[in-house]
C-alpha cells in the first residue's frame, strides 16, 4: 500500500463513490475518507492528531470553501503535523487560471482532470520514483 | 758813474790844454781823444754829441788859424772863449748825459731783470718765437721753439737753433721740393724788405698719427728793424674747430638747400617784402634766390592765390599781434604760372616796445600732399558710397527704390552722365534697361532701351556674362570698329559696365557712361564698382530668395490656416514667446484678449497635472533623448471646460554656446478625437469585463457540463472493471458508453479551445517541439479502439523557435489526432509520420498518413466549422476549424494534400516569433 490514508474532499458524493472505489481498486490505498465540504475537512484535519493522511485529493469548484480557499487554511496547519502528505487537485475543470494557480501553489503535488481513471492513478499518484 | 768820471777826466784835460793854451796840433788831438771820449760813454744822441764835438775840434783847431791871422788879443780870447764853451757846453751835456746814465744803471738793473722775466714769459708761450737778423742767422729763440725742434725728431728741424742761418735752411728745403719753406722765405724777405708789414702762413703738417696745422707769422723787430721774428705756432686745435664749424654750417646750407620748402626773412608789410630766402626758393616758387636780399626785396605777397590773400592777411595778423606762431596753407603760383600749395609757418620777430620788426618762416611745398589728400577725399567719397549702397542693401526698403538711390549716388559720385542697370533675359536673350539715372541735361534712354537683343551688344555682353568688365576710355581711341561706331551713335565719350550675377547666373550689368568728355576710368573705381555690383547682385538675390520665402510663407501660412493649427515659438533662453491667433482661437479667446508674447499664458491656461508631463517631454527633448517634443495637454477654455490640445514642438535653433534657443511647436484641438478615445477606451474597459464574463461562463459551463460526464466516466470505469470475462457484449456496451461520453467530452475541450484561440492574445515562449509531440502521443493512448499504428517522429531544430505553446499544442493535437483516427483499418500497415523543421525564420510541420484519405471536393471545406467530410469521423467538425483559426492566428498557413485510399498529408509553416518574445530568462 502506497497510501495508508486518503482524504477525498468533493461536494459530489457520486464522484466520491467513483474516486474511492478506483483508488481502492488500483491497490495503492487502503482507507478513504470522503469530506463532501473542504470546511468539515479542515475541521477534521485541524481537531486530529495523528493519522493525519498522506494523500489529499481536492476538488475545485465546492460550495462554503473552494478547493483553493480549503489550501489558503490548510497551509496554517503546521509542517510538522502535514509533513508527508501530497495534495492532488482533482477537478473537471479545463479553465486555464485554475491549472495556473494550482501549479503556482506550493502545497499542490499536481493537477487531475476527471475523470480519474486507472492509468491517472498508475501514472501521477504512483510515479515510478516515489516522491516529489 | 765809470762813463761821468771818464768825461770828467777828458773834460779837466782839455780845459788844461786850452788854457794852456799850449799847442795847437794837441789840442786837436785832445779834441778827437775827448770826441771819441763822449762818443764812447754816450750812444744816445750821438749826433748833437758829435756835432758839439766836431765843432769843438773845428773851433780848437781854427784856434792857431785865427791866431795867425789876427793877433788881436780879442780874438784869441774870443776863440778861446768860444772853445772853451763849446767844450764847457759839450762836457756839461756829457756830464748830464753821464749823470742821466748814471740814473738809468739802476733803472737798467731792473730792466735786466725785466728781460730775464720776459725771456721767461717767452719760454712759457706755446708759440715757437726765434729772431733773426739781418742775415737770416737765428740769434734768439724760445724754449718752445727748441723743444719744438727736438721733440719733432725731424733731423731738419734738430739743427735749427740759434746760430743757424734760416734763409738757407728754408731755401734749401724749397730746392728740396717744399712749398711751405718757399713760401716761408719769400715772405721773410718781403717782411724783411718792408714791402709787408707781416707775413703769416698757415699750413698743414700731417703726420701718421695725426693731423696737426700750424701758422708761421714773421714780422720785423720793433726797434731792430733789421731784424726779424718768426713765430710759429700750432693751431690744429683753432683749425678743427674752425673745421667744424664749417662743416656745421655747410650742414646747416645743405640742410636749408635740401628742405622741402624755403625758410624766409620779410617785413610784416602787405606785400610780405622778403630780404632773405633760402636756396628751396627756387624749387618752390621758381625765383631765384640769391636776387634776393637786404637791397633787393622780393614781394612774397604776389606769389599768393588771389582768393587767399584776405584769409591769410587775417590769420597772420592776428597771430602776430596776439605772439603765436601762425600755421597756413594756400596755394601760390610759381614763376611759371603752376599752382603749388604750401604750407608756411611764420612767426614774428619783435622790439623791445613789441613792434613786429619783421617776419620768419617757413614755408613747405605740400603740393603732393595735396594731392595724396585730394586723392584719399576721393577714395574715401567711394569708400562712403560703398557704405551707403551696403546700408540700402540690407534694408527693407522697395528694391528698385534702393538701387535708384545706389544709382544716383553712384552717378553723381562718379560724375558721370548716366548709371543703369541692364537685365538679361534668358528666355529671349534680350536686355532690358530696368533702372536708369541721368546728370542734369542729359536726356533719358529708358525708353528706348527695352527687350533690345543681346546680340545688338553682343560685343559688350559676351564679356560681361563671362564675368569681365567692359571699359572704353576713350570712343575716339577705341580700335574695333563696332564698338566704336556703337558709341558714337550715342554720343558716348566714356563708359564702364560691371557685370551683375545672381545665384552664380548672369543677370545683366550695371552702367556707367560719360557724355561729355573722355576719361580715364580710375583703377580703384573700377575695383570699386565691381564690389558695389557683387553688392547690388547679392542685393538682388537676396530679394528674390525673399520673394520666394514670402510665397513660401504664403503657402506655409495656408497650411496652418487650413489645418486649424495653433503655432508657437519660445525662445527657451529668454522666454520670448510668439502665438499665432488660432493658438487663442483654441482656447476660446480673441486674440487681443490674451498676452500672445508670454510664456505665463501659456503655464496659466494648462491642466496643472499636464504641465508637469509637459516639462517632463520638453526636457527630454532638450537633452536629446527624443527627436521631438510632443504631449497631448489639457488647456483651460474661457468657458470653463478643459480642451484637449495635442502640443508638438522642435527645437530649431542653438545659441552660440550650443543653449537650445528656439523651439517652435503647434497646437492642434483633438478634444473631438480625444473624447471619442476615451469612449472607446471605456467601450473596450466594459468589451473586456463582458469578455472575461464570458470565458468564465465558457468555463464554468464547460465546468458544469463535464462534472457530470466525469462522474458517468468514472462510473463506467468501475462497471466495466466489475464485469466478467466472458461477458463480452456487456464490455462492448460499456466500451461504447465510454467513447460516446468522450466524444461529448472532447466537442466540449473544443468549444473551449475555440473560445480561448479567439480572445486570448498570442504568448511567445520557447518551443520544445519533441516534448510536444510526446505529449500528444501520451493522449492518444486514450483512443482505446484504434487501427494498430505506427508513429514515427523527426524534429530537427535549428535555433531557438519561438511561438504560443497552448496554440501549437491544440494544432498538433488535432493534426495527430486525425491522422490517427481516420487511418486505413484495410491497410496492412498504418503510418503517422511526423516532421518537424525548424529554423530562424519558421517552422515547418508535416504529418502525414496512408490512412482513408480526403476527397477534393471536401478540400476546401474541411476547415469550415462544423464540417465534416466523412462519415467515418465521429469527430465535432470543429477540430480542423480551430486549427486553421490558431494557424491564422500565429501568422502561419496550412497545406492539404490527400488522395482518398492513398493518405493525406498536412503542411503547417508557422513563423518564428522570437522578435516578439519578451522573455523573462
């Protein structure tokens, strides 16, 4: 297992669905928690301890708090409570400034156009060379 | 006393013997004895002596005659008597005598001494004194005269001293050859024969070392009239002084003589009556001199300029009276009737009551003075002419005004009957007589001398346009035939023409002509005159240069006029402003309601923040940075609203000291166009705003859409990873529902891709063509139902190419994926070839493949939007529409070449942007 934890952050619970059984099918991951609101995910990210996860996938477009706003508090949490975990976008969208502004953006791994299928999965999230 | 007692001794002897009476013959003895007694102690006065004594002997020896005769006592005793008187008598005068010498030996003493004393005075004179006797023999001589002998060293001289007989010295030497010794003894012997009372020489005696002269006087000695003395002496010292005393007064005559003029002597009388005139008499006046003097009075006063005599009586009087020098100049006439001017200075010679006894003077022949002074009057005329005409030149005056006036003054300075000036026409090679001047009585030719053809004057003209000056002297004199008959016909004695040219052309000449007599046209003149003619061509030029600046202005006036243009000049030294009235106009005033000659004017009218700028682009300009000045500003008009005014302005000339001096500018309104800027600037701020609107609602459209068929992909994923094996329909379904949901996918990408070539400008960056094309091979590993293919890729680059990634990458994308999509599945071996070639100038990509091909009636149209040229295709028919759009857009074309069943082959040349790329590393 590649990932031991994987948070999934996406208002669309069926996308959730499909996220969660692909990565689970692809074998790199073993538990998924789904967050249908980046508030509730950073809530959680915020109140726990340990287990905190090593994989982050976030959705873009998300009522309450984007997907950009959710990495503006995410980079509050401190280093060494988030060292070890890589954060992937994840959206449908093609628009030009949001792949701008996630490259730009120092806690993002990478950008994901949905859908996410299994040589996405095998290609970005299990590079050959393991880590960025 | 030894002579008294001797005639005492003889006096008591003969008074013995007598009355003794004792012999005759012994008393006559005694008689002699006694005689020769007295004539020995007594000198002086020998004569009654002797005569005494004779008669006493006489009556001592009649004594024994008488006795004989006559016995008579009484003449005995009266013989006797008579004896013994005459000796009583005699003795008693001999004893006074001797008495009286006895008184004289002292007297004597002293005068012995007194001649020791002379001889001493002798001694002391310079002079060489030696006294001669009746022979000649030297007896007495002086110390000098010995001295002189022996310091002479002359062996002659050595000798001669007392005891030598001069004569036959002197005489020996004039044998010898001397002429001063000649001459020397013929004058002793005249002196000496008393034919003259004295004989004086004076000659010279040269030696090596110097020259001496002396003088040899004799004269007989006072007393001893047979003897002589000769003094000599030196007088060199008297003879140089004499000497010179010439040679200052033969300097003092030959200065007189060499005088430019006369020195003069005359009585203060109305005719000037001279007694003395210097030799330059004669050279001035002509009179000789010399029959001039105190008998024979020369009237200085006739030789005087009639018109002249009055002023000059005047003048002298009033000098003489008041004590001054007085300092004339007249003319006279000379003997021959020439007149001179001189120039006299006299002053007068007074009494002691302070009556002018006479007049002295000077007087200097300053006739070539005169003359120099006549001459340089006249330079000077010509030079005060040429002035004028170069002041009428430079003035503003009318030009045919000015060049009357230079023609009248030249005319009339000149003395000449007629000046004019000629113009040559070229189009018809005819003169024209454009300006004339005449002297009094003479009569005008302007008339007649009008559109003449040159070649009438051809003999004049063919000189004068080859830039030489004609000058007939004389019309009588002149050799060729036509240019003499051509004068006389009118009458022309002299003429002078100087040959005009303006801008290097011939432009006719101007004229001089004398009527009325011959002349000789004077070298300076003609210098002159043709300096007064490069005057008057310049003069002309000048003019029709500023004829042609006002056209010029004329015109340029026009322009401004028509183009509603505001001018300005500043001087940027010293603030001197000039504004023209549209300059006003623009702001709202008249133009007497502004200050158009001030800078503030201009500073008060403008928008406070666009005079900064303004200062800020002026000094730009200044320092050279830009070419011009220019700056759109805002200027207050008099109703209160601000009027946009677009200033431009250069800097046209320098100082001395290379300052910016003038600037001149224009004004030109652009309120109308600067309003309808600002609209349509705030037409493109809201085209913007809608536009940004738009793409986000293109995205989040594209956004919306696809969520769902994201989520319906990865559903479908996950069914089909759920299905069995051998459920092969369930699969294909599953596999259909895949490529229909990304096809809608990919029309979706489309649209977006669309949306973003049209409004988004193009962005250069380097190109890196392999990266891009392995970037589209990646893609096409989602097509899951493709023919088995072969992708072969050749990018050969030369250089760095620049262009817009995005839209390279969406050209390839499509190109590719085509070629890809429509390969032949019949075939047995399907081939993409990719090549890529890039270089400085652009890039040429060419895919090619065997797949179904294109027919050529779709060639044209497959890049229409929505076409679709196959049936085959399941494609949007808006991919080769976008690809044609960003090939457009990057300035690049594209090719098509295809054959149905055999391929199709795309050529796409894109230029290299690298000009435009404005990297950041």
């Amino acid at each position: 297992m590649m990932y031991s934890k994987v948070m999934l952050i996406d208002d669309n619970d069926l996308d959730q669905f499909v996220n969660s059984t692909l990565l689970k099918k692809s074998g790199i991951v073993a538990n998924t928690k789904g967050f249908v609101s980046a508030k509730e995910a950073l809530d959680y990210l915020l109140t726990i301890e340990d287990e905190f996860p090593d994989l982050i996938l976030l959705d873009i477009k998300m009522p309450e708090m984007s997907g950009f706003e959710f990495l503006d508090r995410f980079a509050e949490i401190p280093d060494s409570k988030r060292a070890g975990c890589r954060v992937y976008m994840l959206s449908s969208s093609n628009d030009l400034v949001d792949m701008q502004k996630a490259s730009e953006n120092p806690h993002v791994c990478g950008y994901i156009n949905k859908p996410l299928d299994p040589r996405t999965i095998k290609n970005i999230l299990c590079p050959k060379t393991n880590g960025k | 006393m030894k002579n008294g007692l001797l005639v005492w001794l003889a006096f008591i002897l003969l008074i013995a013997i007598v009355l003794i009476d004792w012999y005759v013959p012994l008393g006559t003895a005694v008689g002699v004895l006694y005689l020769f007694v007295i004539v020995l102690v007594s000198r002086e006065r020998k004569r009654v002596i002797l005569l005494f004594s004779v008669l006493a002997i006489l009556l001592t020896a009649l004594n024994p005659i008488l006795l004989a005769t006559s016995e008579t006592p009484v003449n005995v005793y009266l013989n006797r008597s008579l004896s013994i008187a005459v000796i009583v008598m005699t003795s008693i005068y001999a004893i006074y005598k001797s008495n009286l010498e006895d008184q004289s030996e002292e007297m004597r003493q002293h005068l012995d001494q007194s001649a020791s004393y002379n001889t001493a005075v002798l001694d002391s004179v310079s002079a060489h004194i030696a006294v001669l006797n009746e022979d000649g023999e030297i007896i007495s001589t002086n110390r000098a005269w010995n001295e002189f002998g022996k310091k002479s060293g002359l062996p002659d001289l050595k000798g001669i001293s007392v005891g030598t007989n001069y004569f036959k010295v002197l005489k020996k030497a004039e044998e010898a050859g001397d002429n001063t010794a000649g001459q020397t003894l013929k004058g002793m012997l005249e002196v000496k024969a008393k034919t003259s009372e004295l004989y004086e020489w004076e000659y010279p005696c040269h030696r090596e070392s110097e020259n001496k002269w002396f003088v040899m006087k004799v004269s007989r000695l006072k007393g001893f009239d047979d003897h002589l003395v000769a003094v000599h002496e030196d007088i060199t010292s008297r003879v140089l002084a004499e000497r010179s005393l010439q040679a200052r007064e033969e300097t003092w005559r030959q200065m007189l003589r060499n005088l430019p003029g006369y020195v003069y002597r005359c009585q203060n009388d109305e005719k000037w009556n001279a007694f003395f005139v210097s030799e330059g008499f004669a050279r001035v006046t002509g009179y000789d001199p010399d029959n001039v003097d105190e008998e024979n009075h020369f009237p200085l006063g006739d030789l005087i300029h009639r018109d002249y005599i009055d002023y000059i009586w005047k003048q002298s009087q009033d000098a003489l009276n008041s004590g001054d020098v007085f300092r004339l100049e007249y003319p006279i006439a000379t003997k021959t009737g020439e007149i001179r001017w001189i120039w006299e200075r006299g002053q007068g010679v007074y009494s002691d009551d302070g009556q002018v006894q006479y007049i002295e003077g000077f007087i200097s022949d300053i006739t070539e003075r005169k003359r120099s002074e006549e001459y340089i009057r006249k330079r000077l005329s010509m030079e005060k002419l040429h002035v004028r005409v170069s002041e009428a030149a430079v003035g503003y005056e009318d030009v045919a005004k000015v060049l009357n006036s230079i023609l009248k003054d030249l005319g009339s300075t000149l003395e000449v009957s007629r000046a004019y000036i000629f113009k040559h026409n070229h189009s018809n090679d005819t003169l024209d007589n454009t300006l004339e001047w005449c002297a009094d009585e003479i009569e005008p030719q302007i008339q007649n001398l009008q559109e003449v053809p040159a070649s009438v004057f051809s003999v004049w003209t063919k000189p004068l346009s080859e830039g030489k000056i004609v000058c007939e002297h004389n019309a009588a004199n002149v050799t060729n035939p036509v240019i003499k008959e051509m004068l006389l016909e009118q009458e022309i004695k002299a003429i002078l023409l100087v040959p005009l040219f303006v801008s290097g052309e011939f432009y006719g000449f101007v004229g001089f002509e004398d009527c009325v007599e011959a002349r000789n046209w004077d070298r300076e003149d003609i210098e002159m005159l043709k300096s007064i003619a490069l005057t008057i061509s310049n003069l002309i030029e000048r003019r029709q240069a500023e004829k042609s600046l006002i056209q010029e202005r004329a015109r340029l006036d026009n322009i401004i006029k028509s183009n509603n243009l505001g001018t300005w000049e500043w001087n940027l030294q010293t603030d001197e402003v000039i504004y023209n009235e549209r300059w006003a106009e623009i702001v709202g005033y008249s133009p007497e309601q502004l200050e158009l000659d001030c800078i503030n004017t201009w500073r008060q009218l403008m928008h406070p923040e666009d005079e900064v700028k303004s200062d800020d682009i002026l000094q730009q300009h200044i320092d050279g940075k830009i070419p011009f000045y220019e700056c759109e500003v805002r200027m207050k008009h008099k109703d209160g609203r601000w009027v946009w005014v677009l200033d431009k302005g250069k800097i046209m000339t320098y100082t001395l000291d290379g300052k910016p001096e003038w600037i001149y500018g224009t004004h030109t309104e652009i309120t109308a166009s600067k309003l309808a800027e600002q609209e349509i600037k705030n037409q493109n701020i809201e085209l913007e705003k809608r536009n940004t609107e738009l793409d986000r609602f293109v995205y989040s459209t594209s956004h919306d859409l696809r969520a769902p068929l994201t989520s319906l992909l990865g559903l479908i994923m996950i069914a089909e990873s759920n299905v069995r094996e051998e459920d092969s329909e369930l699969r294909e379904i599953f596999k259909m529902m895949e490529k229909s949901v990304r096809r809608l996918d990919g029309f979706i990408g489309d649209i977006l891709d669309y949306s973003r070539n049209i409004r988004q400008d193009v962005e250069c960056e380097l190109i890196d063509f392999e990266e891009l094309v392995q970037e589209q091979e990646e893609g096409l590993k989602h097509f899951n139902n493709l023919v088995d293919h072969k992708v072969n890729v050749s990018v050969k680059c030369s250089g760095d190419f620049y262009s817009d990634k995005r839209r390279i990458r969406v050209i390839l994308n499509n190109l590719i994926s085509n070629a890809v999509k429509y390969l032949d599945p019949d075939k047995d071996e399907s081939v993409v070839n990719v090549e890529i070639q890039t270089d400085d100038q652009l890039a040429r990509i060419t895919i090619e493949d065997n797949g179904i091909g294109i027919k050529e009636e779709h060639h044209e149209k497959i890049f229409d939007m929505f076409y679709r040229a196959t049936a085959v295709s399941d494609g949007s028919g808006i991919g080769l529409y976008i690809t044609k759009e960003s090939i457009e857009k990057l300035g690049g074309s594209v090719h098509l070449e295809s054959t149905p069943g055999y391929g199709t082959r795309f050529l796409v040349k894109l230029p290299n942007l690298k000009h435009k790329y404005k990297g950041v590393g």
